[in-house]
C-alpha cells in the first residue's frame, strides 16, 4: 500500500471517529488512458472534503456532487462510471476516450476501517472484501500476489504495509540512496552499528538502528 492510500485510510478513520458521514469511492475497472490505476480510491467527507484521488481530479467534482445529493442518503455500495462517451470523456478531462467504473460505499464500518488501519500498521496483509448487494465488509488475511477483483456481488481488495528499503551503513552515499527510495515510496531503514556514525542519520523520515544489521533485521522482520 503507497502512502497516499494510506492517508485516505487514516482521514476516513478519523471522520468517522468525528462523526462526519463519510463515503469511499474505489476504482474498479478502467477502458482506455486511466491516470489512477485500479483499486485507487477516495474518501469524500460530507461537507465535500476529500482525501486521495481517483482520476488526477477529472471526475471528483462531479462525483462529491453526487456523493452528497444521492449517495451518502443510500445504504449500500453504488457503481458509477464515467466517461462511456467520447463527449463524457472529454467532458471530465479523462484522457484519450478513457473511461472509469468506481464503486462508492456510502456507508463504510468504522470498526472495519479501524482494524485494517492497525493490521497495516503492524506490517499485515489484508484482504477486504465488500458484498455489494449489502455494504458490508469483512477482513481476512491476504498475500501480496493477491489481485484486485470486483464482480456482481463483491469487491475485494488487498492492502498491506509499505515496501520497506533496508540500507545498511550510514555514510553520505546511503543517504543520496534513501532519498531515492523515498521518492519512490519505500519505507526506509538505515543500520549502521559504528559508534562513529551513531548521530549520522538525524531524519524523522528514516528509520535508523546502531545495532548488528543480522540482529535488526530479525528485530523489525522480514516479510
């Protein structure tokens, strides 16, 4: 899971928890140019806030719209798509004729949300999966190769922690790398057990150890 999902799991556990009205909108399938890929999705606030993105920002003012005026009245999930006509697409700014099918959850479980946010946290991978006919939503343990799926009757999505990158030695060059590898979304983490380089890494963004690397990494785990 890439951070910026991550912070639309974290802002729609803590608007629940304010007692905001919340919907989750996913990304379900995609036709043609798509600038957010499948299983991308949104958590749109009552009062039109919203966290994460499903299209770059093509069709999220029609959609808070439409959360607000119909869904968010509704008790289960609803497909919206957007884009089935040339004029459509062009319409919302969705590139090349593409075209977007997004399931909306108006009503998404608090305490669902609430442990899949902990299980992620301690490096879990997750299987949720959503009954459309219901919008209920049940956790179970998943794997990395699991792929995303959405039929008639339910959507399942699997989410775990970031890809963690283990540097071990702190000197000038592994800094230069951790910012690569921050870039590109890892988790970074730098053993270096050398008292010389003990305040080398004084990052809130890096992760840094002064123990033995073996003993480190069968600390923090290797997943």
């Amino acid at each position: 899971m890439n951070s910026t999902d991550l912070s639309v799991l974290q802002s729609a556990v803590n608007w629940l928890k304010a007692g905001h009205s919340v919907a989750i909108a996913t990304v379900v399938q995609t036709w043609g140019s798509a600038p957010r890929p499948i299983g991308s999705w949104l958590a749109i606030r009552d009062d039109g806030q919203v966290s994460g993105s499903v299209s770059g920002g093509c069709v999220e003012d029609d959609l808070i719209r439409r959360v607000q005026t119909e869904i968010l009245t509704r008790d289960t999930p609803e497909l919206v798509v957007y884009g089935v006509s040339q004029q459509e697409a062009a319409r919302f700014g969705l590139p090349c004729g593409g075209t977007l099918r997004l399931l909306v959850e108006p009503k998404p479980q608090l305490a669902v949300l609430e442990k899949l946010l902990e299980s992620i946290s301690s490096h879990e991978v997750v299987k949720r999966t959503v009954n459309i006919a219901t919008g209920k939503s049940t956790l179970q343990a998943g794997d990395r190769h699991d792929e995303f799926s959405c039929s008639d009757t339910e959507m399942c999505t699997t989410y775990g922690p970031r890809w963690r990158m283990v540097i071990i030695g702190a000197g000038q060059l592994s800094l230069y790398t951790a910012d690569f590898a921050l870039a590109s979304d890892f988790e970074v983490i730098v053993i270096d057990p050398r008292e010389e380089y003990a305040e080398g890494i004084d990052r809130s963004d890096i992760s840094f150890y002064t123990g033995m690397p073996d003993d480190v990494l069968l600390e923090i785990g290797v997943d």
